[in-house]
C-alpha cells in the first residue's frame, strides 16, 4: 500500500472566503499549507440578516442561488477543495447569555454537518481543524467534528468592533482557552491569548512577494498620468474605524503641492469626508491584486496612517512589508510593531510628527541603503516562514503530548 505523503489533513474555517478580493492571510496559510498537506477552505455561510437585507435591498440573487445550488465542493488548485455549504445560518448576536449560546450551537452544528459531508467525499481522516479568527460559527466545532488538534489563528483584536463587542469577548475567551494551540501574528496578540492559553506562540505572518519591485512594462496608470508628484499613496481598505481620517484631511489640505492617492474601497465616512474636496486627492477604488504592484511603485512615498485604538493597536499590518518590499519609504503610526523596524521607516504620533516624518521621507536620499535593507526585511517575511514556525510548534506540542502519556 503506498504510503500517504501528506503531512496533515487541513480544515479550514473562518471569516474570509477563498476567492476575496483583499489580500488574505488566511488564503495565502492555506497555499502553503497545501505544498505539504491537503486542504478543505470551508467558505463562512452566510446569515438570516445578510439574506434579507438583500432580498428587501432588490437583490435576492444571492439567496436565491444558495437555494438553487445547496452544498458544493471544489478543486480549486493542487491539493486545495473549497466548500460551499448552501447553509443560511440564523442570526442571533442580538441576543445574549445563554439563549444566545443554545442558538449558536444549533448553528454550528448545521454547519458540522455540512463539513462533516465535504471530509467523507474527499476522505480526510485524522485531520487538524484550523479556525481563522471565528469565535462565533467556529465556537463548538471542536465538539462536534473531533479533530486531532484544534487551531485558533488570532490575527486581529476583533471583540472592540461593534458587530462583535456584544458577544465577542465572552465567546472569543471561552475559544481560547478550549483550542489545542493558538498561533498569532503579532506580539500583541500573543501576550492577549496566553493570558487564557499557554500555548500560545507569535509566528509572524507573510508577504504577498509574487509581485515585482518594479513597474518593468512601465504600464500607464490612469488615475496617475496627469497628477504632479511626489505621490504619497496608501493601499488597503479606507474605513474609519482603522485609519485616521481626521488627520489625513488636515495634512492633505495643508501640503496641497503633494498628490495623495488612495487605493481601495471606501466606506461611509471616507465617502463623505473633506478629502472628496480637494483637488490634490484621488481615490482609484478597489483594485485587483494583480494591479497593486503598479501603484505601490508608482508611489514616493507610502503612508499607514491607522488610528491607536483597541482594534488596531496589536495588528501587523501586511501592506508595511508590501511597501518594503518596494525599498520605498514608509510613514506609519508609532506602534509596538513598527517601532521594531527602527529608523527604515518613518513614525508619528500626532499630526506635527506626522508632517516631519513626511518631510524626512521625502528628502531621503535616492541611493541610501535603507532602500535595500527594506527589501531585505521584507523578503524575510514570507508565509512559508510562518507556516514552518507553526508546524515546528504544532510538532512540539504533539511529542511533548506523546512523552506525557
């Protein structure tokens, strides 16, 4: 009988689906997951509240094809299944306490169900169970679907948000402390868990490096042709919780002889800001990953200009390495993560420091060897690394499990 050569079998479970338009750590783990192991990318279901919300919004296509389509799995590349559930789950976080808790198992027991169906189609047998920062729909698979070692990858402090504050905190500790193994992506994050879990470990996390540093075919972006440089440009999601809204309007209406260009989607407040205003500012929308490389190139100088909350102060944001990775120089807010790249990147705490940093940036010589070193850094930084760390813990953890028997 030939012998399997997979190291592990591979559930994954959480927030984000497989075909995303963002870059997705939780993906780019199960790419490299998949060089060695099987994988089963279980897409999060949708809800009762998103459906109607839809339906009453006069676009009911979606409800109507998980009707129509129910459970499906996919071979989406090598050693990779995706699996769509067809499930509708009920929703439930305006209740509480233990109402909230009987409905919520009823949930995730419809969706072990179907999980359970996808591991007897493929045959997985012995698997591990690895949950991407779901502590609602990922709260009792560990009970019903018995794997070998359940994994929490806690990539970002989520129970500050609205959606989650009501229940998160409860749920996500009590997953915490239930879990095999935890993994994080940043220190922060780290210490918060092994607060409910010794084994708890910082494992880093990845940069996206099938990009160029270049814009080689010097591809003519259109947003870019007839704005005047420098450029200070920034890429990702443009929402207010995250970033600071207020303080990009103020220095972008006081260095008017810069461009600021944003790149990707816009929430409500961004919508409406002052920034809409001014004629140094533009917007491009979302883009494709496959674009991003173009822009980031294209920058002078790049720009993370979060807020210091309790949502994002333990978070390590991947569109840093991105820009490193261009050696481009980098203006980002003061935090526990970027002060350990010491002076390659530039750092503020108020809006003062913020136009000095910049100003720094911006003289920075065009041959210095922070350019390089960047580079350097954020080669490093890559998703086989971190995958390797948590294998090497995982491994640890089940001799140590093995020799306490």
């Amino acid at each position: 009988m030939e012998e399997n050569v997979f190291k592990y079998d591979i559930i994954i479970v959480g927030l984000q689906p497989w075909d995303i338009a963002l870059g997705s750590n939780c993906v780019d783990i199960a790419k490299v997951f998949s060089k060695t192991c099987r994988v089963l990318y279980v897409n999060r279901p949708s809800d009762r509240r998103s459906e109607l919300k839809r339906l009453f919004g006069g676009n009911s296509s979606n409800l109507l094809d998980k009707k129509l389509k129910g459970y499906q799995l996919s071979y989406v590349q090598t050693n990779i299944w995706v699996l769509d559930t067809g499930l509708i789950l009920e929703s439930i976080n305006l209740f509480k306490g233990s109402l909230f808790n009987y409905l919520l198992k009823r949930n995730c027991k419809k969706l072990a169900v179907s999980i359970k169906h996808a591991i007897t189609d493929l045959g997985f047998n012995n698997y591990l169970l690895f949950n991407d920062n779901d502590f609602f729909q990922g709260q009792y698979l560990k009970e019903e679907l018995s794997p070998r070692l359940y994994i929490y990858y806690l990539r970002d402090y989520l129970i500050n948000q609205p959606y989650f504050r009501r229940n998160g905190s409860i749920m996500e500790r009590q997953l915490l402390k239930k879990a095999d193994l935890i993994f994080t992506n940043s220190n922060y994050l780290q210490r918060y868990a092994a607060a409910y879990n010794n084994s708890s470990f910082y494992i880093g996390q990845g940069c996206n490096l099938n990009i160029t540093s270049t814009n080689e075919n010097n591809v003519e972006l259109k947003e870019l042709v007839k704005i005047q440089k420098p450029i200070i440009g920034y890429v990702g999601n443009l929402v207010t919780l995250r970033l600071d809204l207020s303080l990009l309007e103020k220095v972008a209406s006081i260095r008017k002889e810069l461009s600021w260009v944003f790149v990707g989607p816009l929430d409500e407040g961004f919508a409406k800001s002052e920034l809409m205003k001014l004629s140094n500012v533009v917007f491009t929308g979302q883009k494709s990953q496959d674009d991003l490389p173009l822009y980031i190139s294209s920058f002078d100088i790049c720009i993370n200009p979060q807020l210091l909350n309790e949502t994002t102060v333990g978070n390590y944001p991947r569109k840093i390495d991105e820009y490193m990775l261009f050696g481009k120089p980098v203006v980002a807010r003061k935090t526990e993560f970027t002060q350990e790249l010491g002076d390659l990147i530039y750092l503020y705490e108020n809006e003062d420091e913020f136009l000095k940093s910049l100003d720094s940036a911006l003289s920075e010589d065009s041959t210095s060897v922070k350019i390089q070193e960047r580079k350097t850094i954020a080669s490093s930084h890559t998703w086989e690394n971190s995958v390797q760390q948590l294998f090497d813990k995982l491994e640890t953890f089940e001799k140590l499990k093995q020799d306490a028997a």
